[in-house]
C-alpha cells in the first residue's frame, strides 16, 4: 500500500509531466515571479506596521515600489515584444482593461456593497471587450 507521500510524488509527477511550458516565456516568468517576490516584501512592510507598530520606512517602501514597477515593466516589455507593439500601447491597453473592470465593478465610485457583490460575468465582458480595442 502506498503511502501519502509516494502518493502525493505520484500525483505531483503525473500532473507536471502533463503541464507545457511553451506559452511561458523566460522573461514573463522572470517578471511574474519578480512581482510575487516584490509583493511579498512589500506585504512585510505593511505586516511591521500593522502588527508591531513599526513605523513605515518611506524610503524602503518607495525602494520596493521600485522594484515591482521594474518587474512590471518587464512584462509589459515582453508582452510589446510578443504582440509587436510599443511598451506604452501595451500599458495603456492594461490601462483600458482595467479602468473597463472597474467602472461595471463601481459604476459610481467605490462601495464596500460593490466590492462584496461582484458581478463576475459582466466584469469579465468588460475586461473581453476592452481587450479586443
């Protein structure tokens, strides 16, 4: 009888080996991956001050900032490159798509009844359409 974890490596290996990476790309990987590292220190910038009442280092919190915007351009960057457009048309069709998102989520201004009560399908018609201009 196999055991948990010769059950778990079992499973882990059959769902890997049926995972492709070729729509992953080296630098969207590095940009991804960047921007959860980044997120994580800034998560633990915010974790001090809320919990051990450690004052915000701005300056710290501005450096990380930094950091995730030069991830961030990292993907935008890699996303221009594959679809043959600049950096800014990239960013701005981001840009777009969000601000269509947003607008069905808030249609007047932010709400905390809004953000608890989503309309999933149409936010994501929103986010369809604005992607196709």
């Amino acid at each position: 009888m196999e055991n948990f974890i010769e059950k778990a490596v079992k499973n882990m290996l059959r769902t890997e080996q049926s995972t492709t990476y070729k729509n992953i790309g080296p630098r969207m990987l590095h940009a991804i991956m960047g921007i959860a590292d980044e997120s994580g220190e800034l998560t633990n910038i915010m974790l001090q001050a809320t919990y051990y009442n450690k004052p915000v280092d701005i300056p710290h919190y501005k450096d990380e900032l930094g950091d995730l915007l030069w991830y961030f351009c990292l993907a935008i960057e890699d996303i221009a490159r594959t679809e043959n457009k600049t950096p800014e048309e990239v960013a701005n069709e981001i840009l777009s798509i969000n601000q269509a998102k947003l607008k069905v989520r808030y249609p007047d201004k932010y709400s905390n009844e809004n953000a608890l009560h989503r309309d999933l399908k149409t936010e994501q018609d929103a986010v369809d359409s604005a992607a196709k201009t």
